[in-house]
C-alpha cells in the first residue's frame, strides 16, 4: 500500500495552455539585505530558477494549479509556501529567509555494517521494480541517513541534502530532498514525502520521441490521468471504471497485509456525481466515499507485481483501490491531492515509486 503522494511534467508540443508568471524577491531576515543565488522552485515540477544578485526571481511558465513554492540556500531554512494560481500572473512580493543557527559538536563516524542492506530496501520501495526502475539511479546515495528498528522491521530514512536521481526511462534528472520515509515491512506500507524538481535530460531527437511516449504511457491510468478527467467529466471516454468496494473487518485476521477485510464489490459502476464534488475555492476539487473507490483503467493490463483484491470474473484491467482516512481527498486542476494523508493506494496505484512519477505540471500529447 502507498499512502499519499504526488509528482509529475511538460511535454507537449504545439498546444497552447495558459502560461503565467510568478515574481517576487528574496531577503535575509538578519540584515534585509538580498539572497542571490537561492534556488526557486514549484514543487514536484519542472518549473524553477535562481534569484539574482538584487535577490528577485521569475519563474515562468507556469500552469494555472496550487503549488507548494520552494527556497532553498545553504545556511538558510528552506521557505514553503502554498501558492494558488489561476489566470493571472502572481507577485509574491519581498521573502524573508531566515538563517541556521549551527552548534558545533563532536562528530564521531561510525561505518554501519547494515548500510547496504537498508539502502537496497530503501532503493526498492522508492524507486521501484518496475521497468523504469531498471533505468533510475540514484547518484549520491551517501545524502541518506536511515534508521531501523529491529522490533518493529521499520525503516525510517531522511535525505541531509538533495538526491540527485537519473531516469533515463522517462528522460529525467530529478532532485529530491526527502523530508520522510517510513517502511513497515510486515505490513508492507509504505510512506514517503519530499520536495523535488524536474529537469529534461538531454539526449538526440530519437531519444527524446521515446521517451515522449514513455512518458504518455506512464501517464495514462495514473492518479493523475484520473483526477483530472474527475474535473473534466471524461472518466468514461478516458476509459475508467469506478465501483464501490466495501470492506468490513476479517474476525479471523491474524496479521500481516493479507486478509484483514472481508470485501464485496458492487457490480453496478458509479457515476461521477456519486463520488466527485466541486468545492467553493477556485480550482479545488474533491472525492469522497463511505466506502473504498475501486478504479479501473481498461487500456492497460494488471500488473502481477500490484497485487489487489480482484473478484475471479473481472477482467484482468490495471486495478487500483482508493481507501479513505478522511472524509474528502482534495485535489487541484493538475490532479495533485492537496491533503496526501486523507487516501491510501493499492493495486495499481500502490505499486507506483519515483521511477514512474511525472512532474505536476506535465501534459499529455493530445490525438
């Protein structure tokens, strides 16, 4: 199972969307003076960029969306803040930046004889096992810092610095600071959280149409692909399937991540008014169920490494569960969930790792 999660990219040539700016400055709160060279980025986008010497920045191209901006220095806090942007350019304005404070202690180093067995843990639940994975890498792994609790099978891992992750799959270089990793082995659950940017790699115009297709058919059956047509009243034409699945608890369940439910899914599909509800800020949508939301994607067979629940006469079309821990999960018009905690993946969906993750911002080649 996958808790959460988000990412995605621009790949469309020859179609015109909507391209706004977002400005603004950056100061030290210390002395007011200007911050150059801060990195500035959209989260989990391919939109970023450096401030100048006066400490100003422009990111361009942006798509309308909520965004978590980023600033990030060395010797200073990182900045967030949460950014709606719908029609019109933005102007964030003059950014305070605060400064680390750095207390100096004995370091003592000790090689941990279980690194490599952690890291390779590590690098199988987030990456992936997917093809795509087969062509990621991580550069620097020695950014990572892990703990294990031998009790509980736990792995927890922070990044003290941004990984610098190659996907010559999907032909991208991605930097990602992880902020939280939490593995729980028996239960087979996974959580990860970070910020990231997108950067195209560069390569011959073969190369680029290959991964241009790759990048459409990772994009296709995606929570993304899925959101987004909830917003455009597409599921169906955009070959979704949704049914209610209900679960109620085994009496018999003994632990581990088989066989804690007894389920039922009803035959009847759902239509879209059943699940999916407009909100009354601009650009935010949401979803809902008492239930468990089981998605279909009918172009795109299972994958047998995603188990899911799966009643013998269905076809075998790429299944993914979507389990409710808060009423609604809201999400934004580039399909990215605003409150990761409120829904768990299975199936399809679960099994996904940054190996096939897309920039945000990306947009699918239109036919």
């Amino acid at each position: 199972m996958l808790k959460y999660f988000f990412l995605l990219l621009l790949f469309l040539p020859g179609i015109c969307l909507a391209q706004l700016k977002i400005t603004g400055k950056v100061i030290n709160m210390t002395d007011t003076k200007p911050v150059p060279n801060a990195s500035v980025f959209l989260n989990n986008a391919q939109v970023g960029n450096k401030t100048a010497d006066d400490g100003t920045f422009t990111l361009s191209n942006v798509k309308p969306g909520k965004y978590d901006f980023i600033i990030s220095i060395i010797g200073y806090e990182t900045y967030t803040y949460s950014v709606q942007v719908n029609n019109t350019n933005v102007d964030l304005g003059t950014i305070t930046i605060i400064p680390k404070t750095f207390q100096l202690n004995e370091v003592k180093i000790r090689p941990d004889p279980n690194r490599e067995r952690y890291y390779a843990i590590f690098r199988r639940q987030f990456l992936g096992t997917s093809a795509n994975a087969e062509e990621c890498k991580i550069l620097n792994s020695d950014v990572l810092d892990f703990d294990y609790d031998e009790s509980t099978h736990v792995l927890k891992a922070t990044s003290h610095d941004f990984m610098e992750i190659e996907n010559k799959a999907l032909g991208y270089r991605i930097k990602y600071k992880l902020t939280n990793f939490n593995f729980n082995g028996p239960m087979q659950m996974l959580y990860y959280e970070g910020m990231s940017t997108f950067e195209d790699m560069k390569g011959s115009a073969r190369q680029k149409r290959k991964w241009g297709k790759r990048r459409q058919y990772a994009y296709l059956g995606s929570p993304m692909h899925f959101y987004r047509s909830a917003i455009k009243g597409t599921l169906d034409s955009e070959n979704f399937v949704i049914r209610r699945l209900i679960r109620k608890p085994n009496p018999d369940y003994r632990g581990g991540p088989n066989n804690k439910y007894l389920q039922s899914l009803i035959s009847t599909p759902l239509q879209r008014p059943e699940f999916f509800m407009f909100t009354d800020k601009e650009g935010l949508y949401a979803i809902g169920c008492t239930d468990c939301l089981y998605v279909m994607y009918t172009k795109k067979g299972q994958d047998p490494s995603n188990n899911v629940y799966k009643p013998i006469d269905l076809p075998d079309n790429a299944t993914s569960i979507i389990a409710f821990d808060e009423p609604h999960a809201f999400f934004d018009s580039n399909g990215i969930v605003a409150n990761p905690h409120s829904v768990i993946y299975e199936g399809d969906w679960g099994g996904s790792r940054v190996a096939d993750l897309l920039p945000v911002d990306y947009e699918p080649v239109k036919k």
